[in-house]
C-alpha cells in the first residue's frame, strides 16, 4: 500500500542529546526537505551524508549546520522516500524544523507510524509482526490515552466550544438548503461573516500559544534579578560567554538596565540585568523601580539569582513572591563551589517551599559562575521552561501538541477560505465545504462528528419537516 | 432436489410499491425472467402518503434512478400536476425537482410501464412464506415449503458474520398453497409487515390504510433469525376540495416551464394546477394541547420511533410550543378528484379531535374530511444485516428494499429497489454485485449509510449527507451513472445514444469556451465587455480578450448571456468537435450515422457547462477529497478476516465490526465510534493474516 501523505517526526529520544534526528518518510520527503534546507549542490546523493544549512523560514537566518541523509524507495526503512536530518540544535530547534515540515505539507507521524509504514510495505517480515502488533496496539492505547486525557480537560475542552459555533452555524446553513421548503430564517451574510471572525480569532489565539517559530523567529527575554553580590553579573557573563557567538550588545533602555542578546541552541536569547531591585523594595515609589518591574513582568522568564553561600534571607522571600505571580521563573542557586551556609538541600528545599506557595512553573538549578558548573543545565532549563509547551519531557505528548498545533492550523486554513466565500456571497453549500474544511481537522481531536449530529442540530433547533 | 414449484421465474419480487417496481423492471430489463407479487393488483405503486415524487434530495434520487435506467422519473414526468425545481436561490448542486402527482394515474401510468415490459409478469397474491435451501456440507435438502426454524439457521451458520451463508432461498410460498422457484427473491414489503394502524384510542392491524397487514411473511423473516425493529410514520387528514374556501389561502403555483425528472422527458405537456399555503392558529394549538394525552404519540399506545423530520402536527406543538403557527400545504391528490392532501398535519389524533382542528383553520370552516390521518407502526429488518448490493447476509440471493429497511420516502424506495433489482439479476447470471459509491451518487450514500450504520430511526435522504455535494448534482446524474445502466442492460440502446450525443454537446461546448476568446469587435463582444466595464468609448480596455471560461468567472456573468455566441461558434465550427466519446458495443453509431449537432445545446446542458466553469476550484477540492476516499475504499477486508482475532480492539468497536462487516476499510472507518486507530490495526491485521496465509500455502 502507497501511504497518500509524508510524514515526519523527531526520531531521536527526548531531551537534549548531542545531536537530533528529524526523520520524514513519503513522496514528498525530498521535496520537503530541499525546501526548508539549504545544500551546496543537488540533488543529494542517495544513502550518503550531505551538510547543509537549516535557516528560520521567514528571514533566511541559519539556525543550524545539519546532515542529511536520504534513501530512495524502496531502499529506505519503510520502503519509501527517507530523509533523516541530524541537528546539532536545542530541542525547540528539533521542533521548529518539525514545524516547519508541517508547514510545507508533512503531516505528525502518529507514534510507531514509520514501523507500520515499513510493515505494511513489506520492509518487516512476519517473524516481526508481533512486534508491529504491539506497537500498534500501543497506539490504540497511547490514543484512547491521550482521548482520555482531552476529554478530562485541556485541549479537547477548550476546543470544544469553538466547534459548538462552528457546528451551528453549519446547521443553520444545512437547515436552509435541505429544508427550503420549510419557513427556516436565512441567516444573514453579516451574521455568517461575523460568526467567522468570532471562530477565526479563537483559534488564532489558540494557535498562536504553540507556536515554536515564534520563539525562534522573536527570540526570548531573560530578566536576571537578584540581590546585589549575589554573582548575577558573572552568570549573566558565563551565560554569554559560553557561546561562540555573541551577537550584539543592546544599549540598556533605561540606566538601570542592561540588554545583549546570545544565541542560546540557535534562540536568541536577551538577557535583562535588572540591577536596583533592593532598592526597589525599599523605595516603592520611585518611578526606576517601575519600570524595572515592568520589564521583569515583560520578560519571557524570570531568573532569580540566590547565593548559596550566604544564609537565606527575608529580602529573597520578598522576591520570590513578587516575582511569582509573573509567570514563569527559575531560580539560581549560586556560587556553589563555596562552602554552603546552610546545607545546600535544605536552601533548595526553602526556595522550593516558597515556590510551592504559588502556582508558576519552577525550577531551581546549582550554579556556579565561577567554575562553569550547571551553566549548561541552567540553560537548558531556560529553553524549556520558556517554551510554551510545558511538556518538552515527553516527545509523545510533544508530538499530541504538534498535531494539534497542526490541526488547528488547518482548520483556520478553512475558515479563512470560508470567509473569502461569505464575501463573494457564494452559494451556501460552497461555503459548506470550507466550514467543513474546518471542522474536519477540529473533529480529529475531540472526535468525529457525522451527518446524524448536524441533523440532530437541526432538528432541535428548527420545526422543520411536514 | 426441490421440487413440485407451480412455477419458476429468474427473479420474484414482493411487493408492487415503489421499491418493488423499480425491482422487477431492471431484473427484466437486464433480460431476467420476472414476476412481481402483490397483495392488490389495483394498487401497484399507491402513493400512500402524499402525492408528490422528489424534494430535496429525494428529486436528486429520483435522477439517479432515472439514469440507471429506472421508471419512476418518467411515470412522474408523465401524470405530474405541478412541477417545481427547489432551491434555485442557492447553487445548481442543490436544486432539486419536485412535483405533485395525479395519485390514480401514477398507479396507472406504472401499471401500463410493468406490463409493457415483456419479461415481466404481474401477479397478485399473498407471499406468506419464503422457501430456504440449506446447501452446508451433510444436511439435507429441505423438502419444500419447510423454514427451518430460528435454531436451525443459527446452527447452520454459527458465525452469522462469517463468510458465505449456507442458506440459500429457492423461491416463495404463496397464500393459497402454491410454491413458486426463483433464482433470487427480493422483499419490498413497505409497511405492510405487521403493520398496525393507530388513530386515536383505535387501532387494527393493516398494510396501508384500507388493506390487510403482511403478518405470516413478517412472522417468516422474524422466524429466519433476523433483526427486526418496529418503526412508525403517519399520514395526515385528507379534505374534500368542495368544502374548502379556497380563498382564504394563498396560492403557490408550478414553475412556468416545468423541468422533468426524466433524462429522456422532452416536455411536460399535461395541465397543470396550483397548491394552497396556510397555517395553523392559536386555536389550533390549543385544540392539540388539551388532546395531547388522547395522542397514541404520547399515550405510550405507539411503541414504534417516528421521523424526526415528518414530525405528526402533535409533535410539532409539544416539542416547539412557542411558534405561534405552522405551515400547511393544501395538495390536490389529481385532477379528477376533489380529494385534498393536508401536507403539515400528519396526525394519529383521534378523528373527532382531527375534525375540530382542521376547522379552526380559515377556510377549512366548513371542510369535511375524506379521510382521518393516522400512524403506523411496522417491522423492519436492520440493514445492517445486508451487503451493499443488498443481499442479505444470511440468505444468499434474498435481497431487501425499501421501507423494510427502515427508511421513509417513495424515492428512497425505488433507489434501492433498481439496485436490488440489478443486483439480484447480476446474482441469477453468476456475476459479480454493482454497488454505488458515496463519490458517484445519493444512491451509494443511502445504501452505505443503512448497511454500515444500521437505522434507529426512519432514514431519509438530505443533501447534508453527501460529502460530496457538490459533485453528485441532478445536472449530471447521467453522466454518473447512465454508462453503468446501458452496461447492465436496464438503460436501451437509443437512450445510451442520446446520453452520448449529450455527452459530445457538452464537451464541444466546454471545449469551445476553453479555447475561443470573445471578439471584443464582435457585437456579442461589444456588449458583454461593455457589461464588464472593459470598454472605454468603443475602445476595449484589457490587456487581451477573454476566452468563454475566464468570462464565466465573472459573477456578473451567466452562461445566458453566452449563448448566442456559443451556437454561433458552434455551428461554424462544423458541428462535430472533438473526439467522440467511447460507449461500448455499437453504442457509438447514432441514429444519424455518427453526425452529431453540437449546436443544439439544450439550455440544462448549457447550465451544466456553466456549473463546470464556475464553480471549478470548488469542485477541485472536492475531487481530492473524493480521490481519498476511493483510496480507502479500495482497500478490501477479506470475508474471511476474523475481528476477534485482532487484539487491540475494544469490546464496542470489535462488536460493531463484527455486526456489520464492512467491505472496506473506507466503510468501517464511517461506522460510528469507529476510530481511526482501530481502523489502522486492522488494515495492519490484515496484512498479517495474508502474509501468514501465504506463508503456509507456500509450505
């Protein structure tokens, strides 16, 4: 069987490793990747490893030197075209690259897909076919899983009402044409439009919440604050100095700030050094202060610098609270290549105490600015902690996200169309398809909906029928 | 063997309505000796409920039969009293003919169809039994006229589901003692089986009012172990037009130029009449209300489930108590008669009740009543006990249609009838079944949705069902389908002929628009560039001049406005463009020696062109998605597969897969509740199983 779409999906464990694989299996795996790659001379030799350059779709910046191996079908795992890109990149950039695939036409492999694909194409022989039989009896399971987790609440609830206005106005509009003969009110096309606009900016705003690009393309804010002499400016330097590549350094916008920006895993990462925040707490009133805490609140993620060396204090309490109901926030523990004044365990556990307070994600690393140590860690951390999927841990649920991201993305696609149609005044059941173009996508996540339920719509909106 | 039949047909058919007549027409057609069985020979093709043929949706199955080859257009076209094409605000794809009937002369007009047909017998008595050979390795052949009983069968065929039934039927049994051998049998037994007949607190068996109940027949299926579920409809009150203050309604007429059902109508020549609108009032609400619990409907006295939307006029005021009014629709029954058809009040209220109600209603103060209406309840057999030709599962070569399969509407009927019919003719030849699918036609979408959804409630066709709407037009039904009926035999030679000339019209026509830019000089050009504000003081303005298919883009354009220069360029193109399509044996000599006058468009064929071009991005997407359904749909499961043996599978799902067995992965993935997971788990069993099986074979 000729699978109809190209799929891909990161192939390499989650978490940080030394390199990531992206791995896309379909006609146009090849298509794809020549055009979100960029390669010093095509077309790429088959089964042999070419460099290239990954660059941010947009504004052409290379984000990444990759290597990129192909296989033609049917010399491939699955039998079909194989492109496997290896990146040297965070995480976010695996998933950027993934997003971007998606973008030009690849569709999430559900998990275990590619296994599949090679059995049913006939790469695994029946020996195998256990082992296929598990994987997609765990695909069943993961499925009815992750069911079970949307009808419990997130995406699928929040979905949910989205496609309860979507769902009316289709049968507001079925009801018009299959029961014309009935007094059924036409609905009006300013109606229609702004029923649109209202279901078109919902998603929007749902999509726009997963979005990786974004991060990418926009970069991320880091507000470093802390006490004085608790070594913010010597991590604030080992952060930078850790890259090769520095980019540029922003002049502050006000005295007491200080911006430059670092490419962390390909991200540009600005750093705010937010130096006056004691005095901050001191002197409320001055008007610095102000907009010292406007910048933290604006900052993507918030980094509390605490020294592990000096016993905990009020003013780090005070801190802690002020910073908490600002999102997300990671805390510092510093210079731990000091003796600790109180065990670094229960300084950890203090910090911890009075995260737990509050509902913001958190995290607490060991660093030292002197040695180096936990630098690496503190930055991985950053990255994940300010991307916005929280659940960078666990690919499957990364990938559950993508698709939705995908999902979404379509089903906004259809909208729009569907809009286009509602000015040209079209007739109804043309702007039927688009509507169902983009209900379609939404159905795939909080399930299928069939004939019978617009009909049922119908018949309890409208006395129709003689 | 059998023996000791009183006579032998190729194909029996029960049951003379409109599911039965399309039946035994196409096996006749298709060259099958045929006879059709019916209780009352006078009341072949009654129209039982209102007397009108098409709606929407229904008016598009009614061209799909038509195009396969089927009668009912043409009967329509012949003894229809007032014609209207629905929907014309919107798209072509939802436009549908409807029409009212002159209810006696249909039957006539049918009768005189049947009996012309010189494979096929009429014959009326009572089927009250249907004769069953048991073929399983070891048993005995069944001496005649014995059913096996409900054990029997079962033990004959342990896994109901499983492959191919060992039961098979031999013929039919009538009431007065003769047996009668066909090749294959098909039941269109409408609402007669066990039918039971409600009007207020009354009720007594019957078929339709005024005629017996089938309950021996009706007794045999139950007998033969199928699922068998107890639906309910309703008819309203019929008026006498001599009492009606015609007056006080307002009138609705027919179109000015009616269109036909029929491909091969030309003209509808026949008087025409007009219909009534009114309403229900205040009073007529109250009247209900403070009757309600004399209503079988909410007396608990009616078990059976209704149409949801053919709502009895009771349903209507309790379930929407706050509009104030409902609409009536006053229908003559014909044009000999004073007989009137209250469409909107469909009602199983008692008659004294029935009486006051129609005469709180201006201009039916005076009205005396013909007839009450009433509620029926019958048997059904669940569809989803038969394939997609339907046969069903059970019984080889026994084949169901209509009603029994618990949908609603004459046109539902008959589109299953002509493909129960077709398919029971393909049986008795030894060929492989014809089935339609959801991409071609409302035909394959009605008998998709009953087999792999089953019905819990009457079904009845709506275009919101067809994901493919906008393909699957009445415009072009023939094209769809007509190439399918000539190649079984139920479409003639000289239709298929004329189907093709159609054909070759149309395509000289899009080819023509395709390739021919408007002469801005020419006076056709003139005008219409100047419509379009293309030119400036007798100057054209664009850069070049459009060819036909960019100027019907243009919403203010329509392919009216083309026509001139269309038979113009037709006809100096010499008439005969293009390739000529290819139609099998001889199909291609037209009775004018192969010449083909292109120039004579018909205005239907222009507005298929026209629904081409102008709506061709849509109906692009639509062909992709179309193109991934065939693909689904090509992949078969074998009947030999076996659900249990794929774990993975919920109990629900495994026992929906099991009941209804999809052909295809595309029909199981339309079951409901049916996820793709599981889908995709036994697409990949399957291959298991065929590797396995081809493995041992090679040992």
């Amino acid at each position: 069987m000729v699978s109809e779409d190209t799929i891909v999906a990161i192939s390499t464990p989650p978490g940080r490793g030394g390199l990531g694989v992206v791995r896309l299996s379909g006609d146009r795996a090849l298509e794809i990747t020549t055009s979100l790659v960029k390669f010093p001379k095509l077309p790429l030799d088959t089964q042999r490893a070419t460099l290239g350059i990954f660059s941010e779709l947009a504004s052409g910046r290379a984000l990444d030197q990759v290597v990129v191996t192909c296989f033609r079908q049917p010399h491939s795992y699955t039998a079909e075209d194989v492109v496997e890109i290896s990146c040297h990149g965070a995480p976010v950039i695996l998933r950027y690259l993934v997003e971007c695939c998606l973008e030009r036409g690849a569709r999430a492999a559900e998990p275990g897909e590619f296994t599949l694909r090679a059995f049913l194409n006939g790469r695994i022989d029946l020996t195998q076919a256990e082992a296929i039989r598990d994987l997609i009896e765990s695909q069943t399971l993961y499925q009815a899983r992750v069911a079970a987790q949307q009808l419990e609440g997130s995406v699928s609830t929040r979905l949910q009402p989205h496609k309860q206005v979507l769902l009316d106005l289709i049968a507001r509009l079925e009801a018009g044409i299959d029961f014309a003969e009935d007094d059924v009110a036409v609905i009006e096309w300013q109606e229609i439009l702004a029923r649109l606009d209202r279901s078109r900016a919902d998603l929007q705003k749902l999509v726009e919440g997963y979005k990786y690009g974004r991060i990418v393309r926009e970069g991320l804010t880091l507000a470093i604050v802390g006490r004085p002499n608790v070594g913010k400016s010597s991590l604030f330097n080992s952060l930078l100095n850790e890259e090769r590549a520095i980019v540029t350094p922003l002049p502050g916008t006000t005295r007491d700030l200080v911006a430059e920006t670092a490419n962390v895993g390909g991200i540009p990462l600005r750093f705010v050094d937010t130096a006056g925040v004691r005095e901050a707490l001191d002197e409320v009133e001055k008007i610095g202060v102000e907009r010292t805490f406007r910048a933290i609140a604006d900052s993507d993620l918030r980094l509390l610098v605490v020294d592990a060396s000096e016993p905990w204090t009020e003013e780090n309490t005070l801190l802690l609270q002020r910073l908490r109901p600002l999102g997300a926030l990671l805390v510092a523990l510093n210079k731990s290549d000091l003796p600790p004044c109180v065990s670094l365990v229960e300084l950890e556990g203090m910090v911890q105490a009075d995260l737990d307070a509050g509902v913001s994600p958190s995290q607490v690393v060991h660093t030292s600015a002197l040695t180096g140590a936990g630098i690496h860690e503190l930055k991985e951390k950053i990255l994940e902690t300010a991307a916005p999927a929280r659940d960078l841990g666990l690919e499957g649920e990364f990938i559950t996200n993508l698709r939705h991201q995908q999902l979404i993305q379509d089903s906004l696609q259809g909208l729009t169309k569907a809009r286009q149609a509602a000015v040209e005044r079209l007739p109804h059941e043309m702007l039927l398809l688009d509507l169902y173009d983009a209900l379609r996508p939404l159905d795939l996540i909080t399930g299928a909906t069939y004939a019978d339920d617009v009909l049922d719509i119908i018949f309890k909106t409208f006395c129709v029928g003689k | 063997m059998l023996s000791g039949f009183t006579e032998k047909y190729d194909v029996v058919v029960v049951g003379a309505g409109h599911a039965g007549c399309e039946a035994a027409m196409a096996a006749a057609r298709m060259g099958l000796r045929t006879a059709l069985y019916t209780i009352n020979l006078d009341l072949i093709a009654q129209m039982s409920c209102n007397p009108a043929v098409g709606g929407i949706a229904k008016g598009h199955l009614v061209r799909e039969i038509d195009a396969l080859g089927g009668v009912m257009g043409e009967v329509i076209d012949a003894v229809g009293i007032q014609f209207r094409l629905l929907n014309t605000s919107r798209g072509p794809a939802v436009w549908s003919p409807r029409a009212q009937a002159d209810k006696k002369l249909y039957r006539a007009k049918m009768r005189q169809e049947l009996e012309s047909e010189p494979n096929l017998r009429i014959k009326q008595a009572e089927v009250i039994d249907l004769l069953i050979e048991d073929r399983s390795a070891g048993s005995l052949p069944r001496p005649v006229g014995v059913s096996p009983t409900r054990r029997e069968v079962a033990s004959a065929n342990p896994d109901p589901a499983g492959p191919r039934p060992a039961l098979r039927v031999r013929g039919i049994r009538l009431r007065d003692g003769r047996t009668v051998e066909a090749g294959a049998v098909i039941v269109t037994t409408g609402t007669f089986l066990n039918g039971l007949i409600h009007c207020g607190e009354n009720q007594y068996p019957a078929g339709r009012s005024g005629e017996p109940p089938s309950v021996l027949l009706g007794e045999a299926l139950r007998r033969l172990g199928f699922e068998v579920g107890r639906l309910k409809t309703g008819t309203p009150p019929r008026l006498d037009a001599r009492t009606i203050d015609f007056a006080k309604f307002q009138a609705q007429p027919g179109d000015p130029v009616p269109t036909p059902f029929s491909f091969r109508t030309k003209a509808i020549s026949q008087p025409q009449t007009v219909c009534w609108i009114t309403y229900t009032n205040a009073e007529t609400h109250r009247l209900i209300r403070e009757n309600v619990h004399r209503a079988p409907l909410y007396s608990g006295q009616i078990k059976g489930i209704g149409p949801r939307y053919c709502p009895s006029i009771e349903d209507k005021i309790v379930k929407f108590p706050d509009k104030p009014q409902h609409q009536l629709f006053l229908e003559p029954e014909g044009m000999d008669t004073y007989e009137i058809y209250v469409n909107g009040m469909s009602t199983s209220m008692p008659i004294d009740v029935q009486m006051a109600m129609v005469k709180s209603i201006a201009g039916l103060e005076r009205a005396e009543m013909i007839r009450p209406g009433y509620a029926i309840e019958y048997d059904m057999v669940q569809p989803t006990e038969l394939f997609p030709w339907l046969e069903t599962k059970k019984i080889r070569n026994l084949f169901l249609a209509g009603q029994i399969n618990g949908t609603t509407g004459y046109e539902e009927a008959g589109c299953q009838g002509i493909m129960a019919g077709i398919n029971a003719g393909l049986r008795v030849q030894g060929k492989e079944p014809v089935t339609i699918d959801r991409t071609q036609g409302y035909a394959g979408i009605l008998i998709d949705d009953l087999v792999s959804k089953g019905v819990d409630e009457p079904y009845r066709m709506f275009t919101s069902r067809a994901e493919f709407r906008l393909h699957l037009r009445i415009d072009n039904a023939d094209e769809r389908l007509t190439p399918l009926g000539y190649q079984l035999g139920t479409i003639k030679l000289k239709d298929y002929e004329a189907f093709l000339e159609k054909r070759q019209r149309i395509c000289a026509a899009t080819k023509f628009l395709l390739e021919t830019r408007l002469d801005p000089d020419s006076r056709a050009g003139h005008e219409i560039y100047s419509r379009l504000g293309l030119m400036d003081s007798g100057r054209f303005t664009a850069p070049a001049p459009l060819t036909g298919a960019q100027l019907l883009k243009r919403s203010e354009l329509a392919i009216d406005d083309l026509m001139a220069w269309i038979g113009e360029g037709l006809r100096s193109s010499g008439g005969d463009n293009g390739p000529r399509p290819q139609g099998g044996d001889g199909g291609a000599q037209g009775p004018g020696e192969g010449v083909v006058h292109v120039d004579s468009l018909t205005r239907e064929e222009a507005r298929r062109v026209e629904t081409d071009f102008k709506y061709a991005g849509y109906l692009q997407q639509q062909e992709k998605q179309m193109e991934r359904m065939k693909r689904a749909e090509a992949r078969r499961i074998p009947d030999w597969f076996d659900y249990r043996k794929v774990s993975g599978l919920s109990r629900e799902v495994l026992e929906k897969l099991t009941k209804v067995r999809p052909l295809t992965l595309g029909q199981a993935s339309r079951i409901p509740g049916i996820t793709p997971a599981a889908v995709s788990l036994v697409n990949c069993y399957i291959e298991i199983f065929q590797r396995r099986a081809a493995e041992q074979a090679s040992k």
